[in-house]
C-alpha cells in the first residue's frame, strides 16, 4: 500500500543537473517531493545535491543520509 504521508516521499535523481534530470526535479518538487540529486555538479534546485566525482561507491552514505531522517 502506497502512503499518503508526503513527508516521507523522497526522491533520488541520478543526473539532476543535466536536462532530463533539471525537468525531473522541478516535477518532483513541484509535487512537493523531497528531491535528492547526484550529479558532477551541484544542482541548486534539489533539496540535497550531491557531487560525486565519478566513484559512486564512495558516495553511498551521502546518498542515504537524506532519507536517513
């Protein structure tokens, strides 16, 4: 069963800053989703970005965090 409790609707966007992931979490924020985005560069727009350098294993728990409060 889905929850209706928005609060805990998360959402990580791989690529937020480029222009599928940039139309992806203005949709997802605009639904009031908490968006996270992982991308090389920082995307502004997202609730949480996170830059990775190309190593994704490295970044798994700055990935999670978000989700983790």
């Amino acid at each position: 069963m889905l929850s209706t409790d928005t609060s805990s609707r998360i959402v990580l966007v791989v690529g937020g800053s480029g222009a599928l992931g940039r139309a992806c979490v203005s949709a997802f924020k605009a639904a009031d989703w908490t968006v996270v985005s992982a991308d090389r560069v920082e995307d502004k727009e997202a609730d949480h970005s996170v830059v990775v350098d190309g190593a994704w294993d490295s970044h798994v728990e700055q990935l999670a965090a978000p989700a983790a409060k």
